[in-house]
C-alpha cells in the first residue's frame, strides 16, 4: 500500500466528519472514479454517486470510510505524512475516539 499517496488524496481532497460523540467518518470527494476505487481496494469503505446539479457538470462521487477500526487505522498510518491542520485533526479524532 502506498501510504505517502493515500495521505496526499485525503491530504487534498479528504474531509473528516464527526458523526457522534466519539465516532468520526472520512470522506474524500472526486470526478474521477477510478481513483476512488484504487482507495476502496486499499483501505475499504464504500463509494456513492454525487448528484449533479447542472447536466454540463462532470458526475463527482465520494468514498467513505467510517468504522471506528478502520478510520484509526488509516488516520494512524497517514499521520506523518500530513500537514500540521490536517495531522491535527487527525490527532484529536484519534484522542476522541480512544474515550
């Protein structure tokens, strides 16, 4: 598995959501639906279309990932190749979890 390139995805592209208390989901949104799938095979989740708002818009679609396992797993290992904000909010949802 490519680590460094997983990190630069979620890294550009990712978003981390709070969905309860102590649960989190990551999401990372994307026209290009083969590199979506390359994350899912890597690291799982699910992927669903995004509606499109206008007909000439490119049809976008969003990977998530959001058991608690697999979310620290993958939060854990992207953690030194991310930059300060992002490795922060990684780091706090990790702290969080772990309650």
């Amino acid at each position: 598995m490519n680590i460094g390139w997983l990190a630069g995805m979620y890294e550009g592209e990712g978003c981390i959501e709070k969905t309860s208390s102590n649960g989190f989901r990551l999401s990372i949104a994307s026209t290009d639906l083969d590199v979506l799938e390359r994350i899912q095979t890597l690291v799982g989740g699910s992927i669903r279309p995004l509606k499109r708002y206008q007909r000439h818009h490119k049809q976008a679609w969003k990977w998530r990932l959001g058991k608690k396992k697999d979310v620290t797993n993958f939060l854990s290992q992207i953690i030194p190749f991310l930059g300060n904000r992002r490795a922060y909010d990684a780091l706090n949802a990790l702290d969080t979890m772990e309650i």
